[in-house]
C-alpha cells in the first residue's frame, strides 16, 4: 500500500457518451498501477465477463460461470480451485485472498494470514451475498445476518438479521438495513460515523480502506478519511449515479447513462481514465480501476 502524496484528480468521462447499453457482458478495461502486470487483463477477459473485482495485487472475472484471476499470485492467488471454474455467481478479491460464492456456498483460497480463507461453517450454505476487504471477509445469508472471518470478525446485533447488502472496509464494514446505513469497526477518521440522512432511502454502500460511501436517490455520500479528498464528492457524482466502488484511497462511480466519475488519489493514474462509457459496472482497487464495457475497443 502506498501512502505518498497525491494531487487530488478528478475525472468525469465521456461528457457526451452514447446511452448506457443494456450489456450485462463486456471486456475488462483497467488503468493505474502496473505492478504484477494487474491493469492488464487477459484475452479471456476482453469478451463475456458479467463482473469485475479488483483487489490489492490481483483483479477477478467472472465469464460463463468461471472464475478468471490476474496479476500478483503470491500466496497462490490466481490458483483457481476446481470448485470455482463453473457455477459461480459472484466474486470478491482482497489482499492476495479471494472468494467466489457458488450455490450458496463460499469457496476462498489464497491468503491465510488472518484466517481470511479459513472459512466458518456457516458459510457453506445459504449466502447471497461475499465481500473481501485487506485482511478480512464479509458474507451474507438469507434471512439479512451477516458473518465475518479474518482479522475482524464481530457483527453487531443490528447486522443479524434484515441486512440486504454488505461491504468490507480495511478495519471498517458497511451493511444496508431497511435503506439505512449500518457502520461498525474503526473509527480513526470517522468512517463508520454514518451522516445524518443515510438512515432511509440507501441503495448501495461501499468501504474504502479508511473512507465509505453510500448510494441515495442518484446522489453519491462520502465521509471519513480524506487525505486524497476522497470524501468530497464531485458535482458529476451528485446525480443519476447508479453504480459505486471505493478503492484504497480513490473511488469510481457510473451514472445512468454509462459515464464514468473518478475522485481521490492519483498516485499511478488511478483516477485517469483510458477509455470512456458507457460502462456497466466499476471496481476500485489499491491505486488501480477497473470498468465493464460492452466492447472494451469502442473508440471514445
């Protein structure tokens, strides 16, 4: 993780991009840091993939069911287990430990120093719903209860039950309850002092290594940290945004019609995008972005 300072970027793509297509398939098109080779993604991930996850040194796809890994494999990362190469419905990609949820069940491999792939029994059936952060795992089961594993591993006991969606932080998580926020964890720069507003109405959440992010009515919220300004809001992301991810220190964001908004740390060009919309989907990283694009060589 680099902590060197950054100029504050902020980058709204694509001022007069084409309507956001209905794709729910695309290309991978990432930029920012190139360690491990991690913004270059393979051939088999210019076509078919339905989902992004961009982790601290190694990004996931997910093609057909099949899980797709690239970039650093240090503690055997882009090792994909048999179990994760068909049938799998969702991804989540942490510091070099990985997730992939299938018929219910978490599958996890890679990383082990805080128990992060050392999955409790409760997670063999009936999740919905995984998120990975540095050095622990979130899931989610039927029903709104959520479990944790690795270096945090406490829920409280608003997060038992009716919680509909979840997000790992790097000592923090957010969950949505009733379209309210829920915050728990570290608290050192305020990133689980939810604002007030947030406690109805919420679609989307999501944790950045210090700093959080929820989803209302278009409009995107951010506090905590905000060494990068990763907590200032641009206006582009004040409006019709349907899609959010916070990286390490920066944050992506796509708006109805398929542009990209960018904020936060520019250390390796995180926050500059290559291409334009319309996207589908987002995934932030540690110094590096990730979008889905219907056909990732569209010229802009």
């Amino acid at each position: 993780m680099s902590f060197a300072c950054a100029a504050f970027a902020l980058t709204a793509v694509a001022a007069l991009a084409p309507p956001a297509s209905a794709a729910t398939a695309g290309g991978v098109v990432a930029w920012g840091k190139p360690d491990y080779n991690v913004t270059i993604p393979p051939p088999e991930a210019l076509t078919g993939v339905t989902a992004v996850s961009a982790g601290s040194t190694t990004a996931l796809a997910l093609k057909g069911g099949a899980v797709l890994a690239w970039g650093a494999n240090n503690w055997g990362a882009n090792e994909i287990p048999a179990a994760a190469t068909s049938g799998v419905s969702q991804i989540a990609s942490g510091w070099g430990h990985e997730l992939a949820l299938k018929n219910g069940k978490v599958l996890a491999w890679g990383n082990n120093w805080y128990g992060q792939t050392t999955l409790p029994a409760s997670v063999a059936s009936g999740v919905i719903a995984i998120s990975a952060a540095n050095m622990h795992s979130l899931a989610l089961k039927q029903g709104g209860q959520v479990v944790s594993w690795g270096s945090r591993t406490d829920v409280p006991a608003a997060a038992q039950s009716g919680v509909t969606a979840i997000s790992a932080g790097g000592d923090h998580n957010l969950a949505l309850k009733n379209g309210g926020v829920l915050a728990w964890g570290s608290n050192t720069y305020g990133q689980t002092t939810v604002p007030a507003g947030l406690s109805s109405g919420v679609t989307a959440v999501s944790a950045g290594f210090q700093h959080s992010l929820a989803l209302k009515g278009g409009r995107v919220y951010a506090w905590g940290r905000n060494n990068y300004l990763q907590a200032d809001v641009p206006p582009e992301a004040l409006s019709d945004v349907v899609g959010i991810d916070a990286g390490f220190n920066h944050n992506l964001a796509y708006k109805a019609n398929g542009d990209i908004v960018v904020w936060g740390s520019n250390i390796v060009g995180e926050s500059t995008p290559i291409t334009c919309g319309p996207v589908f989907a987002v995934s932030a990283g540690d110094n590096d972005s990730f979008v889905l694009k219907e056909d990732p060589n569209a010229p802009c």
